[in-house]
C-alpha cells in the first residue's frame, strides 16, 4: 500500500477504536434503570459509594519524524506516528485530621502506676569513694592530698609499701561514685553508675574505676563498682597557650558497673494490705482512686486514709498472690483531678497553666517605662601654656526616661486564663511583663487559682 493512503487509513483506524468505548459509555448512560422492587421506598437514597480518583487524562499526538521542507523537495511527505501520553492526576489530599478530646470533661485517664506508688518500694541512693587510674598525665596535682594518701593505701593493701610523700603522680584521680538501687533488686543484678572527680583533675578520659564499695545512708554495703569510665564524647585537650574543653570531661558513667551484692526491697508474703503513697497529694484523686479500686475489686477493696495515702485490701482470693493483686491493681484506669496552677519562671520568661484556671472581674492597664543612662566622658585640657595646667578627664552622663502609653484590657467573670494570655499577647506585652501582671491580679484576688513561682 502506497505511504500516502497508508496515512488516512491508520487515522481512520485509531479515531474509530477511541470512539468504540465512548459510545458504549454512552448507551450504557441512555439506558433505562431497573425498577425497583416491590415494597421497596421510592425516595431511598442510592447506595454509599467510595469515593473514586479522576480519570486519567489521555492525549493523541502526532510527530512527524523528517524535516518540514521534505515536501518542498520532492520526496514523500513524512509518515506520522502517533504517541499516546497518559497522565494521572495527583490524588486527592487527605482531609484535616481532628484530635477529638476525652468524653470526660476533656481530662485524660491514667493508669493508677503513674499516679500513686506501693510505699516501700523505692529506689535506694548508694554512694563511695573511689580511685580512677590510667589517665594520661590529667589526674589530681601533688595539692590534692587526700588522692595521693588513697593511692597508698590502696597499694598497701595491695602488698605494696610506699611512702605517700615519695608518690608523684599525675595518672590518678580521686572520684565519688553514685548510684540508684532499684527495689527488689537481688545479688548479682547490674546497676548503671555515675562518677565525678573529686580534686583538681583536668580530665577523666580513659579512666578505669578500681573496686569501690557503694553504700547505702546506714553504712552497709549493697554494690561493688569497678570497670572503665566513659565520657560520653566529653573531651578536654590544650597546650601552653590555648586549650579546647566539650562538655564536662571531669564526670562520666559507667552502663552496668556495679554488681549488687544484697537484696533490697519489702517483703510480699503474707501481706493482707498495702498502703499507696501519691505522687501528688490530693483528696479528689485519693477519693478516685479508692472508687476505681472499689469498682475493680469489692467495697472493703480500698480506703482513703488521707490525701496521700490509700490503703488496699487484698480479696481473699488473692492473698497467695499479691503480684497479681498488684499488677491489676495499678493497671486500673483513673481520672486525676488537675488543680487550678499557674507557674511562673522569672528567669527565662515562661509561663505554664495547668487545670481550668479561671479570673474575675478584673481591669488591667499596663505601660512601659524606659530608662537610658550613658556616659560620655570627655577630656578637658589646660590652655596653652597654663602654667599648674593638667589635662583630666571629666564624666558627663546623660539620662533619658521614656514612658510609653498605657493600655487597658477589661476581663468579665469566669474568663479563662487562657483568653487572657491571648489577649496580652495581641497587645505585644512580653512574657516578663505578663508575669507582673499575673502576680498583679493574684494580689488583687481575681485569680482564682495557686500561682507558683520558680
């Protein structure tokens, strides 16, 4: 077939297989729907569909595959052919996602472990002293004293004698160790350390721990602790005219260096009850507390003593097993009562509401007074030739006070304390001067809540 037939024909051929499905879309639009079955409402709604992407979006191209001018030359006209470019447009964006807030009063649940703790089950603090050798000449100088009288009698003990006067050593340091023994402990666990120099080391870098006995406030000792300190990327280099330090090379830790030698901890058998200690005093939470574990267990399951105490009975089917009792017990979902509690820091600035803290009636009006001393002092000279004259220096100083206008922000009852940090905000008052407001309307007793300082 000649190329110049061959043309229409594919042209012909390709608008004919694109127009096949659209006109089957189309009948298949036309046709009548099928009636509804017998009983069936007439105006029900049609059936939920999920929601679909768009079409893709389909373009027929023709390119040539000669230069334009062929024709004009003689030859054949270029043949086309036809590309097809699909493009898919972008899926359709997600909408806005919503934190909806707790059914009750908007305050979160809490597992009772995070609110109260089973008194007597605690960590214990334990502490010594101990040597840290192996340092590379930025151990303790000949001033610390006590470091050079450790090291001998650590050799002594050792089997070596040496006098503590003839010990010139710089690889040493001397080093109190401390530590957390967490409750129920037994022999044998490992405990994470933490060290710090004790004299005037300039770095503990490389350091090894020798054994150091850790004891609690009563004298006995409950670890061992001895291994290599690390630093943490804490380093202290110098030379004689510049030195460079990161952090503090002079403490350090030690993941796991201590062995526990005795057990610490209370004893469950036989226990009847157990007394929960709150983190946070509070008569409300301690009434909650009791009605969760009333609601859990059975009415004599918990009695509040006070707003720091609540004292739980174990059912007597669970007497033999007070480690259940307990897991399920401090498992149990309790509302906290927020208190009313407005924290102020001074130093940086920052202010920090907790609970529903509320205001009275109350009119504010704050301005700003700005106050600018500066020295200039100038230098006065004797005329030429002045005979006793002396060239001296005399201070000028000048002061200028600035008072920017005041403004006044009324506040209805039951206004939130929310509201009006955002209404301060508006009127470009900065933190420090919104905590002098604060304690302004505390002391006119308009706020309603503890206001608490740091």
């Amino acid at each position: 077939m000649n190329a110049r037939f061959a043309v229409p024909v594919l042209a012909a051929l390709l608008a004919a297989a694109w127009a096949a499905p659209i006109a089957a879309a189309q009948a298949a639009a036309q046709a009548p729907r099928p009636a509804a079955p017998q009983g069936a409402p007439q105006n029900a709604a049609p059936a939920a569909r999920p929601p679909q992407q768009p079409a893709p979006t389909v373009v027929l191209q023709n390119v040539p595959q000669t230069a334009p001018d062929a024709a004009s030359q003689g030859a054949a006209p270029p043949a086309p052919q036809s590309s097809v470019q699909i493009t898919q447009p972008p899926a359709a964006a997600a909408g806005p996602v919503y934190i909806a807030p707790h059914p009750e009063d908007g305050r979160p649940q809490v597992p009772l472990r995070e609110l109260a703790q089973v008194r007597g089950v605690r960590e214990n603090q334990l502490v010594g002293y101990g040597l840290v050798v192996g340092l590379a000449g930025t151990g303790d100088g000949t001033q610390a004293k006590f470091t050079i009288q450790s090291l001998a009698n650590a050799l002594q003990r050792l089997g070596v004698v040496v006098p503590a006067s003839q010990i010139r050593v710089r690889n040493a340091a001397a080093v109190m160790v401390t530590a957390n023994l967490p409750a129920f402990s037994q022999p044998g666990t490992r405990i994470d350390i933490n060290v710090a120099s004790v004299g005037d080391a300039k770095s503990l870098t490389g350091g090894t721990l020798l054994m150091t006995p850790l004891k609690a406030p009563d004298g006995r000792v409950f670890a061992v602790a001895q291994g290599p300190i690390s630093l943490g990327g804490s380093f202290s280099v110098g030379g004689a005219a510049a030195t460079a330090q990161k952090n503090h090379p002079t403490t350090g830790t030690i993941p796991g260096g201590a062995l526990v030698e005795r057990a610490a901890g209370i004893d469950l058998a036989g226990r009847t009850s157990f007394d929960l200690e709150l983190r946070r005093p509070d008569f409300a939470t301690a009434l909650k507390i009791e009605k969760a574990l009333i609601r859990a267990f059975d009415r004599d399951a918990a009695h509040a003593i006070d707003a720091g105490t609540v004292r739980v009975m174990i059912p007597e089917t669970l007497r033999d097993r007070p480690v259940e009792f307990l897991a399920v017990a401090l498992d149990l979902p309790v509302q906290p009562d927020a208190p009313a509690r407005v924290v102020l820091n001074e130093r940086t600035g920052t202010i920090v509401l907790g609970g529903d803290v509320r205001i009275s009636r109350v009119s504010v009006t704050h301005g700003n007074l700005t106050i600018a001393v500066k020295e200039q002092p100038i230098v006065s000279q004797p005329a030429p030739f002045a005979p006793g004259g002396e060239t001296t220096t005399v201070p000028r100083t000048s002061l200028e006070a600035t008072e920017d206008p005041g403004k006044t922000l009324s506040a209805a009852d039951g206004v939130r304390v929310e509201d009006l940090v955002n209404a301060l905000n508006k009127m470009g008052v900065t933190p420090r001067d919104m905590i002098a407001i604060f304690e302004a309307i505390r002391a006119a007793g308009a706020l309603h809540a503890e206001l608490v300082v740091i």
